[in-house]
C-alpha cells in the first residue's frame, strides 16, 4: 500500500482510503473500532493520519486474511491498547483452531503483525 504523505508528514485520509481500496467511511470506522490507532485532531476538527495509520492498516488486512475480522478487531485493538497478552492470547486461539495450517496467509499476518509489534515498541528485535 502507497500512500502520499503531505509536507507535514500527514496523510490524507482520501490517500489513505485509495491506497487500501476502501471508502473514507470504512478508514473512520477502523479507526472507531481500534483497528487502526487512535488519531489527533486538527483545529477545524479533521482527523490526523500517520504512516502509523498506514502501517496498522496493512497489517489488519494481513490479519483478516489469515485470521478473519473478527480476530483483527480483538488483536489490533489490543496492541492499541498495548495489551501484548490478549495479542498472544487471541493469536494462540486462532492457531489451535487452524491446527497445522501453515497458510500463506497466515504466515503474511505474522511477519506483519511482527514488524508492527515492534513498531509499536511492544516487543524487542
């Protein structure tokens, strides 16, 4: 996903949308749902994207693909919560359910939600 970020090194939230092929309204839905970090506000009231933003975006769809939405909303709201257990508790769910399934997939949700883990600061290289 590519994105053009400002001068100011914000994104647009229409950049943001495009970039995923998604609508403005599902961007500020994930945002309302955790799935993406929460976002300041300008003065005239619009939200703040980062390439954080961007970031969380990507790996949420990594995580829909080998664990389904359901999962991405528990597992993206905990990391935003930096609850790094439910992270762990959610995913050992999702795997003893898929048993030995060694997916694409789900082997692209966890390079995914490793990096953002440690973009995150929530666990160590």
């Amino acid at each position: 996903m590519t994105t053009i970020p400002r001068p100011d090194g914000r994104l647009r939230a229409t950049g943001l949308a495009q970039a995923a092929g998604i609508s403005v309204q599902q961007v500020r839905n994930y945002v309302e749902l955790g799935i993406l970090p929460p976002t300041a506000r300008t003065a005239s009231g619009y939200r703040i994207f980062t390439d954080d933003h961007a970031a969380a975006l990507t790996v949420a769809r990594r995580l829909a693909d080998g664990h389904g939405w359901t999962r991405t909303r528990q597992i993206m709201r905990a990391v935003h919560d930096g609850d790094l257990d439910t992270v762990l508790a959610v995913l050992d769910a999702s795997h003893a359910e898929a048993g030995r399934d060694r997916s694409l997939p789900r082997l692209r949700a966890a390079a995914a939600l490793y990096a953002y883990l440690r973009r995150r600061k929530l666990i160590e290289a």
